[in-house]
C-alpha cells in the first residue's frame, strides 16, 4: 500500500462513495469483453466482472475484503512516484504486473488504470487487466487489421505516407507502391524519390504544395505520376499537417489515389470528366496571364462504317492506334483527351495568333495521310477538326467547348481531312443542329415524325405512275424539317436504321389503305442508305413488314447512290441482290453526279436511272449540260433501262425533256411533296398536270403586300440574329444576310441559312442605308431555295406607327436619291452576287436520303 502513499490514502478514503461508483460503472464493466473491476482508492473491490472471477480462480466469496495489491505485483517498484501525479490530474495509466491467482499461478498481465474524480480529486479506480493471451490476440488482430488495410489500399489504388520534419524521413506504405507500380524496396526513405515518379509538367504544383505543408498549410491537389513502365496515371493527394505544442509543424500525412474515374479504359488517355476540369483551371490560367489557348475538337470520319463493317474489335484498335499517334505527334505538353467514342480533344497553349494555330491544325491533319494499320487491315482513315479560342470564342470554358464542337459539326458537312475555325455565324447556323440533335432520338417516340409523298409523273399523259417517298419531320418549335437537315445525324448515330424500318412501315400502311379503296396499284419508290445495309437481317425485316401489311414486294423500289455500290461493300451487294430476288426494284439516284456511273451500269443490276436535278436546272444556258443529258437519256434506252428525271421546276425545262423523249420525271412544276391524305386525293384522279412552280407562295405574298417595296441598287449586307422562338428570347449569335429589297412592312433576304417559315420566330436586321443605322424586327412569311445552296425569304415587320414612319422617311429619301440617277448611295451595299458573297457552289448532292 506504501506505493501510493499512505497518507493520502487515508485522507481519500473518508470521501468514498461506493454505492455511487457501483451505479456509474455497472453496465460498463458487465458488458465489457475482458477482466475488469471498479475499486476504491484503497484498492478494495467494489465491483467485478465475470471475466475477473475466471481469471482469477476465485469465486465471490472468496474475493470479498480483498485488495487489488493482494494479487497484482507492480513491475515498477517507484509506481508512486511515477504515475501518481498522472492519476491524480484524471489521465489513464498503463502498466505490467505480475498477477496471482487463486491457485497459485503467476501470470504475466497488462492492467490499465482509469481514475475516478470527484471534484477533482481521486476517489476511484476502474481498472482493466488483459493477460498474455489476450495481448498476443490483440497483436495478432492488430497484425491482420494492418495486413488487411494494406491489401484493401492496393485494391482500391490508395497509398498513404508520412514524412518526418524533424528527420526528413519519407515512410510509404503498400499502397503507395502500388500506385506507381514499383516495389518497396527501391524506395530509400527520401522525399526526392518521391518526386522522381511526379510528371515533370506537374512537379512544381507538388513541390509548391508539400512547402506550404513545411509552413504548416495542408492541401489538396491532382497531379499525374509515371510508373517504373513509363506510364502516365492521374492521383488525387490529401495532405493533414501534425503539429507539436509550440503548433510547429513535425509530421505531415497524405493519403494518395489514383483517379481512375478519370481515365479512359480503352486508350489510357485521360476521360471527358479530367478534360472538363483540366479546360475550367486552363482557362481560369489564360484570364489571370492575359493569353490565349486553341480548343481543338478531332472526329474520325467514317468510323461507325468502320464498326459496323469490320466489327468492334477492329474499332476499339482504330481508336487505340489513333491515340498513339496524336500522342506522340503533341508530345506532353499539350493535353490530349478521348472526349467521345472517336472524338478526341486537344488544348493547345503557347501561340501567338491564328495563323500559328491553323499551321499546327495542318500538322495534324498531315498525321493521317497514311494508313493506320490495324490488324490485317490497311485502314485509310481522315479526320475532321473544329477549332475556338480563348478568349475570341468565348469568356469561360463551357463556352469554348460548346463553339468547338459547332465548328467541328460545321466542318464534318463541308468535307473530310480538313480543319475549321469557329466563328459567329456557326452559332445562328448550327443552333438547329443543336437542337435537332438533342430531339432525334425522341422523334418517332413523340410522333413527329410524317412521311410525304411526290407523284413521279408521264409527261405525255399526265399520269401518275409512282411516288417518291420522303420523310420529315414537324418539329414543334423549328416546324417542318427536310431530310436534308437531319438524315445525316441519324446516320452518324445509328438511328436511321430505325427511321427506315418507320419509313417502310408507314408507306406500306397507306398503300394498304389506298388498295383498300380501289386506288390505282403504283410503284412507290424509297431512299435508302448503306447505313441500314449493316444491320445484319436487313432483308429479313423488309419482308416481314411487307408480310405484316398483306402487300406483294413488287410495288416497291429502292432507290440508292452509286457511292454505296461503289464501295463494294459484299453484304450491301448481297442484299441488293436478295431484295430484287423478290421483285422490288432498284433505283440509281443522282445519276451522273459521281466518277463511277458509268462502272455502275456495267456492274450491277440497275432497273431505273434518276437523272440529277443539276443538271434539269440549267439546261436552257449551259450548252454542256444538254449534251450530258442527251447521252444520258440515249445510253438509258439502249440498256433497256427507265430513266426518271429529278427537279422538274420550269416549262423550259419540260419541254426540253419531251423533246429528248423522257417521258417519267418529278418536281415542283407538277407537284412539291404533299402529305399522305393529300397524294390519296391527287391519286384517285389519277393524273397530275402541271400547274406552277415552286414560287407561287412568293408571288401570292407579293400581291397581298400592304406597303410599297425599293428594290435595292445592288444587294445591301445586314447581320440577322435570331432573338426569339415561340416567345422565349434566345441568344444564338449572328450570322450575315444579303437584303434584295425593303419597305414599310417588311424586306426580302437571301442567306445560306434553312429557317423554318413561323411566326413563332422572330429576326432581327442590322445594317446602315442612306446614313442611317437601321434596326428592325420581323418573323420570315414565305422561301424558296435558289439554284444554289442558298434561301430566300420574305419578312414581315413587327412595328408600330411610329417606327414604319421612320422606316419609311429611310426609305423616301432612298427613292429619291435612286430616281435623281445618283450613282452612289451609301449603305453596306456589296458589289457580288449573292452566290459569289456566300461562296457557294451548285449543289451536288451526296445522298439520296438528303433529299428535300
């Protein structure tokens, strides 16, 4: 008892509550898993538990006006001196005895010491007593704990750390190792090996962090590592600093991860996710230094083809062997991501203007002008690229990445291997594709979609003897959209198969119905693309649908472009074969618009010839175009085939035609494309006289007109936005616009931009005429397509009286100056042809399933 002092064990002892510690500490030591009891501060026994009695070898009775000293024998004989003062203050001390029990045995044991306070002073003791199986458990239990936390940091590529200040010691555990793919034992313990395995782009971020650890700041950063193979992996590092009393930092502790969230699988390149964050702290970087970077969005052309034709496999290595070679061509200083299934994307730093972009996207484009060997295959492939830059396409990085992706969009319609810079014209003309991409996929779903039928017509008696149909789509907020606009989405994602198989459907259930009525049995004629060729029972699902709805397959034919044959691709040949097998027909559409037609009549079946629009259109001027279609129509007799001329829009032109003894053809003169109940009408006439072309709404429009028009001297340059859609303000950007005439209620416009005809959108015109700035608003009330890639339109005003009077004081002092004979008026008048302003080229058509 001497050991913790007599004296103050008597003085202790007066204020013992027994009954009271009984109470606090009954549930604890009942249900605790180890020998424990609760004693006053003379050491007698208040109260134990049942491990207690086992570990000792006495019962109840025998334990009764027993002292804890009686059989625990201290190791440290000055334990007074020591852990008094520790006890006395209320902190837990931890000591080794000897234990004696009740049969003599001594065993060694490990007793821990928890006081009990009363008003600051000790009045108690809790005491825990663990002997030494108990202690080897614990051990191993701890052994296997750290055994198993080891494995589980490697599996979840988790790593952690610690280095010592005060040493300048490095430990790492497992998991580190694992992280960079190297074993331990090359590891010295130095902070520099450490950093040996951080990228060289990314070793001052880390080196910037871990010395404001040193100055006590903890962090949080990403940084890429290079294992001992040399590959590149991403790491999410958390840094906790560990202080002493004088708050000096001596140990910090970092837990490292690798980020696979972040990387690709297929081609190890970091994923859309790690590009979104690595293009937000690029751009936040070039704000704060006042530069510049390129956005470069890169698409493979032609790689669903790829998979579909060669398969997956053949794909994914495509995808890998493209990666390497962007990869070793930009080198580590540029950032290089898979953004989409073959869409990549670059951020490009270190340029001082345009030009240096554009060469660099010309070295890029050069990087795949040989083939790309994959597997047994030589494959030949191209890229598209869509180009913004920080900060002249936009003021933050979701802005960069959307007008990146406008230009490569905009860049995939013109043409393969080519690159193209964003600019504010894309935003107004691409806004539909934006928007018609989101919705496509929803269009069948929804109902939007309506197929149309053109009569195909014989020009000697008026008769119709087929149909062409054509699918569009009646869009809600764009209206009716041509296949034009939206056919070559769904070929790049897969989804014409579907709107084929809807096409067929729907053209097979009004030709049931018209049957039905006693209409008369005509040929319908249907576009399709190689695309639908690669589903695999293709055949097999066009006679089941014709099964489905009763019809024989004669009635119909299929109409293709040389393009397709031409790329020889066997099961597409196959199934050409297999489809008129059972009496469909196929049709070549836009004959003589290709290098290989003549190759295709000699090499396949064809039953009927579609003569181009191209060339119908300007067949009263161009000498050159007469003579190709008078060998056209003469070869098309001697092979005993049809020919079926396409754009029929004048009666120059069908007189011309009648002429040459082509007697089967379609267009606007006879008739536009019409709606199912309508054609149903037109049919049960059986016949189709011409009546018009395609400018009568024009010309209705201008006999309605209210207000006087000028015709403008030479055509006037205005920027159009478009500012509102079915009431809601939106903002697209601009694009240019060339203005043939204006007056009090409204204008004529010629663009290179397709916009619906609705009065649910509202234009806006900029432009200076007679030194005035002129800004008016008005919705587009009729268009035509020229005979160029081009559209006109007609728009009427929304004004009130007070500024039609200003337009029209504009628009007197105009007319005055014109009818004055002055030879200069000044305004944005341009000197070219709209065609030469837009630089647009006639328009020869790739598909057929583009078709308006």
């Amino acid at each position: 008892m001497t050991i913790l002092g007599k004296k103050i064990l008597e003085k202790m002892k007066k204020s013992i509550e027994s009954g009271r510690l009984k109470n606090e500490y009954k549930m604890l030591f009942t249900h605790f898993p180890g020998a424990c009891m609760v004693c006053d501060f003379d050491g007698n026994i208040i109260e134990a538990n049942e491990h207690f009695y086992n570990l000792m070898k006495y019962d109840r009775e025998e334990m009764e006006d027993k002292s804890v000293f009686s059989f625990l024998k201290f190791k440290q004989t000055d334990i007074g001196t020591v852990y008094l003062n520790s006890l006395m203050k209320g902190k837990t001390v931890r000591l080794e005895s000897d234990l004696i029990t009740g049969d003599g045995q001594i065993n060694d044991i490990e007793v821990t010491i928890i006081p009990v306070l009363k008003n600051d002073q000790l009045v108690g003791m809790f005491l825990v007593i663990l002997d030494g199986s108990e202690k080897n458990q614990l051990k191993q239990d701890l052994t296997r704990l750290e055994e198993t936390l080891s494995y589980e940091q490697q599996l979840a590529r988790v790593g952690s750390w610690t280095y010592d200040v005060k040493r300048k010691e490095t430990h790492i555990s497992e998991g580190i190792c694992s992280v960079l793919e190297c074993p331990s034992h090359k590891f010295d313990g130095n902070l520099e090996t450490l950093y040996s395995n951080v990228h060289e782009n990314d070793i001052d971020v880390v080196r910037e962090a871990v010395q404001g650890a040193l100055r006590g700041k903890e962090y949080e950063i990403e940084y890429r590592v290079v294992t001992s193979e040399g590959t590149e992996k991403y790491v999410h590092e958390k840094a906790k600093v560990i202080r002493d009393e004088y708050q000096n930092p001596v140990k910090i502790i970092g837990v490292t991860q690798e980020i696979n969230c972040y990387i690709d699988e297929l081609t190890k390149l970091p994923n859309r996710a790690y590009f979104l964050r690595q293009l937000k702290l690029q751009t936040e970087e070039a704000r704060t230094s006042n530069t510049s970077f390129a956005l470069i969005m890169l698409d493979i052309d032609g790689f669903e083809y790829i998979n579909g034709a060669l398969g997956h496999q053949v794909g994914d290595q495509l995808l890998i062997q493209v990666s390497k070679r962007l990869k070793s061509f930009l080198g580590d200083d540029k950032f290089l991501c898979r953004y989409a299934e073959d869409q990549f994307a670059v951020i490009v730093t270190g340029f001082n203007d345009i030009g240096e972009y554009a060469r660099f996207a010309r070295e890029m484009t050069d990087l795949f002008s040989y083939s790309v060997k994959v597997q047994k295959y030589d494959l030949n492939i191209t890229i598209c690229m869509g180009i913004s830059i920080y900060p002249d396409d936009g003021q933050d990085a979701a802005m960069i990445e959307k007008n990146a992706n406008i230009a490569l969009f905009r860049c995939k319609k013109q043409g393969k291997n080519r690159y193209l810079f964003h600019s504010s014209d894309m935003r107004t003309e691409n806004y539909k594709q934006f928007v018609l991409r989101n919705d496509l996929c929803k269009a069948i779903e929804r109902c939007q979609l309506k197929v149309y039928f053109q009569p195909q017509v014989n020009f000697n008696t008026n008769e119709i003897f087929a149909a062409e149909a054509l699918v569009r789509w009646d869009h809600p907020h764009l209206g009716l959209v041509s296949p034009g606009e939206f056919i070559y989405i769904a070929e790049e994602n897969g989804f014409i198969i579907e709107i084929g198989n809807w096409v067929l459907k729907e053209v097979c259930r009004n030709y049931r119905r018209w049957l039905d009525k006693g209409l008369p049995p005509i040929k319908v004629s249907i576009n399709y693309s190689c695309i639908q060729f690669h589903d695999l029972d293709f055949v097999e699902k066009t006679e089941r649908i014709l099964e489905e709805f009763r019809l024989e397959p004669n009635f119909l034919i299929i109409e293709i472009t040389e393009s397709m044959l031409m790329s020889n691709s066997a099961k597409a040949v196959e199934d050409i074969r297999k489809l008129q097998d059972l009496g469909i027909k196929v049709a070549l559409d836009d004959f003589g618009t290709g290098f290989s037609s003549l190759a295709c009549l000699s090499t396949f079946n064809i039953d009927i010839l579609k003569l181009d629009r191209t060339f119908i259109q300007d067949v009263s001027l161009d000498d050159t175009n007469r003579i190709i279609i008078g060998y056209i129509v003469n070869l098309a007799k001697k092979l005993g085939i049809e020919i079926v001329a396409e754009g029929i829009e004048t009666w120059e032109q069908l007189s011309y035609l009648r002429n040459l003894n082509c007697c089967l053809g379609q267009g606007y003169l006879y008739s536009k494309p019409i709606p199912p109940e309508d054609f149903e009408n037109l049919l049960a006439r059986k016949t189709c006289r011409p009546c018009g072309g395609k400018n009568d709404q024009e010309d209705l429009f201008r006999e309605r007109r209210k207000y006087f028009r000028v015709d403008l001297p030479n055509l006037l340059e205005a920027d159009v936005n478009i500012i509102e859609i079915k009431g809601k303000r939106v903002e697209i950007g601009r694009t240019k616009a060339l203005i043939k005439n204006i007056g009090q209620g409204g204008l004529a416009f010629i663009s290179a931009l397709n916009i619906p005809v609705k009065r649910s959108i509202m234009l806006q015109f900029s432009t200076q005429l007679v030194g005035h700035e002129i800004k008016v608003y008005g919705y587009p009330v009729w268009t035509r397509e020229t005979d160029y890639n081009l559209y006109e339109y007609g728009i009427e005003f929304t004004c009130n009286e007070n500024e039609r009077a200003a337009i029209t004081g504009i628009l007197a002092k105009l007319r005055t100056l014109l009818e004055n004979g002055n030879e200069y008026v000044d305004g944005r008048f341009v000197s070219e042809t709209a065609e030469q302003y837009f630089g647009s080229p006639k328009l020869l058509k790739t598909s057929n399933n583009h078709k308006q």
